[in-house]
C-alpha cells in the first residue's frame, strides 16, 4: 500500500519514530491499529446505548403513550 502524505505530516512522522527508535512503518502501523481500537469501542458504546434505550422505551412505553394522549 502506498499512502501519500503532507510534507510537514511526513517530517512529523519521520522525528516521532526517530525519537521512539521505531521505523516509521511500525509507527504508522500502531496509529492506525490504536485508532481502529478506539472506533471500534465507540462502536460498541453506541451499540450498548441503543440497547439502553431500546430497553427503556419498552419499560415505559404504555406511561410514555399515556402522557403522550
């Protein structure tokens, strides 16, 4: 794969893995593995809330038609 980027981004990348004694592979490999990590739990929140609401709009439902009327 071949992935392009801003000159400045690239000099920034480059300094991180120097200062980390990575290559810059490893580098990119682990941002893009932390950041899949962390929308994949967003995911997962987002998931639980639905079921949350899901849960409480059937706890409720005949009070909230109710009022609703």
């Amino acid at each position: 794969m071949v992935v392009e980027l801003p000159a400045e981004l690239t000099e920034r990348l480059c300094r991180h893995a120097e200062r980390k004694g990575w290559s810059v592979q490893r580098v990119v490999s682990a941002a893009i593995d932390e950041y899949l990590s962390r929308a994949a739990e967003e995911e997962a929140d987002d998931e639980r809330v639905d079921q949350i609401a899901a849960e409480g709009y059937r706890r409720w439902k005949t009070l909230l038609d109710r009022l609703a009327e």
